[in-house]
C-alpha cells in the first residue's frame, strides 16, 4: 500500500464542506482519479468534513454515487477519550501549566532554576511548557513536573510565590494519579502512530488498550498501585494518609472509578471498527474467514455471488492458503523487529497481487481493505512539515513549491551518492 500525496492545494475561498468539495473534484479531474473508486474516507471528525446536511462526504458519497465507509481517525477518538477521561484534573492541568510558565516564560526565572537543578544534580535541567495541539504534551509536561517536584517548590518558596497546591497532599495525589493515567495513554498513542498502519492492526491496538485499562481498575482497585508508580511513591511518603488507611482506600476506590469510565468510554467509540472488526481480518486471513460473517453492505459494487464462490474454492486450495500462512509470520517477523525498513503493507499487497484472476472478486476486495486508514496520521506529518517549510518567514511560497518541498521532506528516497560521486568526470 502506497500512502501518497495526490497534490497539495490551497482552499481559495472558505473551509466549508462545499469548498473541500470543490477542491478535491477539481484535483480529482486534473489527475484522473475516478471518485467512484473510493472505499472509505477518513477524516478528523470535523463538521466541514462529516457534517449530516453539508460537511464533504456527503457530497463526495452523492458524486460516487454508492456507499462509502467512513472511519473517525483512530488516533484522534484515543486523544478525545484521554482527555474526555480526566476531566476532572483540569484545574491540576491549569496549575502546573500556570507555575511551568511563570518559570519558563521568563528569562531569568529560568536561568535561576537551571541554576538550581544543576546544583541539586536533578534529573532534568529543565521543565516542558504545554502545547494543546501535541498529542503528548500533557504526559511529557506532567512526567517532567513531577520529576522536578522538590526543586519547583523550593524554586517558588525563593521567589516569594503563593503556590498552596504544591504541599497539598490531595492536589499532590490528584497530580501523581493524572502523570501516571495520562502516560499510559502516551503509550496507547506512540503504538497507533506511524506510517502504514492498517486500520485492523490500529484497532487491536485499541483493544489491547481496553483490556489494559481493565487491568489499572483492578490494580487501584486491590491498592497494589503496580501501574502506578507515581501515585504509589507519594502515598507511601505522605504522613497525611500513612495515619489514616481509610484514605487510602476513598483514594483507590476514586481513582478506580475514572479508569472504569475512561474503559466505558473507549467502548462506546470505535463503532465503525468494531462493526467491521471480523470483516477486516479478511485482509490477512482469507483462509478463516467465514462468508455469512463479512460485513459488506457498504461494498455494494462487489459481486457477492463471485466472492462467495471463490471463497469457497480458494478454502479447498491448500496451494493459495498457505500464501496467507507465510503472510502471518513475515508480519509475526516485522512486528518483532524495533527498526524495520520492510512495510508490512507492501508484504500483504505482494500476496494479494500473487493470486490469479480466477480469485478477481477477493482480490478486489482484499486491496479495498488495504487502502482503508485508520488514521489521518499521515495528513498530521505532512501538516507539521508544512509549517515548517511555509513559516511565518516564507509564507510567499506558492502551492507548487510548497508541494515539491513536502515531498522532499517525506520522501523515503535516498539518493545512491556512491554512484553518482564514481561517475562524475570531475
């Protein structure tokens, strides 16, 4: 599967859905790209995009004129559910937001309390400041916060700042509890991110996660804290709940609540996926699929007749089942490896394109499933190359150069500099 960018254009007049529409036909058009070709789209949830009257699939579905599989990016609903979850630990966000400013925004401030750190010999030389947009900011900022707890509030109590939250035992234990909830979350969302991820194995991501969750609830709930060091640490040496166990337990049975709501809520998304979720395994096990199980109402334009047939002959076909055997372990390999320059998804479409035309309507369907994304992860990367290229400094570069800059940007291509030094004449 190639993710590849189509061509890179500026909406001329608003962002509504009509205008994205407009848009993308034109390009569409000019690159003779047949609209009716497309099988699912994937967007960020935004109105301009899914909107029931006027948002673009909408259009788009009208113009292609059958059903097209929408899927709300993955990545943004784990990012919604982190935050919809801990709520609760706004006003904790606010606070180490406001004193992480007051600290770093300031030039000597800052100076003062690298000073400092690097006197005490602390862990980090510094702190990180929140940024909204990042998916990880909040784990990163928290994680480093508490890490330099001690010398934050020996820091204020120098400069003469009123910080009543930093002796707090309650607000410290909220604080503990929101690190370690918001860096499981940092880990659910560095697993789903990347390049070429299927949407199937970005949704067991998701429900590896849930189960994990269930795990945290248990855990808080039995007071062992294994998953939650931070939270552990501070009860541990806090004298306020040491002389009163009956804190202890409020605290567990509090904390244990929002895991559970927090699982209830990544139950209730994902709807597209979970109704498509046996259906998807299609696409590296043809062998075990089950017909009356695939889900294919919105793939009207396959012929079911033919898929059922095949199905049923490529089942009997002990020579194409084991292409698919051979599949699972080469991406059992990929899996395994840290760093691999293989893409797993160019090995499932190797397998699919290996298969004869006597198999025309599963292989139609096995590619469809290969070009679903189950997350705007892509689109995210090019976005913040871009604002790296049209900066503030450069925003007079026009849409074609701007494109031909992106593409140098997140092109895998690496140029053979050993041949072209060996033949040069100079």
């Amino acid at each position: 599967m190639r993710e590849e960018l189509v061509k890179l254009v500026s909406l001329p007049e608003g962002t509504q859905g009509i205008d994205i529409y407009n848009v993308v036909m034109e390009v569409f058009l000019s690159q003779d790209i047949r609209p009716e070709k497309v099988v699912s789209i994937t967007s960020d949830g935004a109105p301009s995009m899914v909107g029931a009257t006027s948002g673009f699939i909408q259009s788009f579905v009208k113009e292609t004129k059958h059903e097209v599989i929408q899927f709300h990016c993955i990545l943004h609903q784990a990012a919604f559910c982190a935050r919809e979850s801990s709520k609760k630990f706004d006003n904790v966000l606010k606070d180490v937001t406001k004193m992480v400013n007051y600290i770093m925004a300031h030039a000597l401030n800052f100076q003062k309390f690298q000073a400092l750190v690097e006197e005490v010999q602390a862990q980090y030389n510094c702190l990180l400041m929140y940024n909204n947009v990042r998916w990880l900011s909040r784990g990163r900022v928290l994680e480093r916060f508490v890490a330099c707890l001690d010398e934050i509030r020996l820091f204020m109590n120098e400069k003469g700042q009123e910080y009543p939250q930093l002796t707090d035992m309650v607000w410290l234990a909220n604080l503990r509890f929101f690190t370690d909830f918001t860096l499981h979350f940092n880990v659910l969302n560095k697993q789903l991110q990347g390049v070429g991820k299927t949407a199937e194995r970005m949704f067991c991501d998701i429900k590896t996660f849930e189960e994990k969750l269930q795990v945290f609830e248990k855990d808080l709930e039995s007071g062992q804290l294994k998953y939650f060091p931070n939270l552990k640490m501070h009860l541990e040496n806090s004298t306020t709940f040491a002389d009163n166990p009956t804190s202890h337990q409020e605290i567990y049975k509090e904390f244990s609540s929002i895991v559970a709501a927090a699982k209830m809520n990544l139950s209730n998304r994902f709807l597209q996926f979970r109704k498509l979720e046996t259906t998807l395994c299609f696409l590296t096990s043809p062998d075990k699929a089950e017909f009356e199980e695939l889900d294919l109402s919105c793939l009207d334009w396959l012929d079911l007749g033919n898929l059922e047939m095949e199905l049923i002959e490529f089942q009997e076909s002990s020579l194409w089942k084991n292409k698919f055997y051979d599949l699972r372990e080469t991406l059992e390999k990929i899996e395994r490896m840290t760093k691999s320059t293989v893409s797993s998804e160019n090995e499932i479409l190797k397998v699919w394109n290996s298969l004869p035309t006597t198999f025309k309507s599963m292989k139609a369907l096995g590619i469809a499933f290969l070009t679903l994304f189950g997350s705007t992860y892509t689109c995210e990367q090019l976005f913040s190359a871009l604002n790296y290229i049209k900066s503030d400094t450069q925003n007079r570069l026009t849409d074609d150069l701007s494109a031909a800059c992106v593409g140098l940007k997140l092109t895998k291509y690496e140029p053979r500099l050993d041949t072209l030094s060996a033949c040069s004449h100079i």
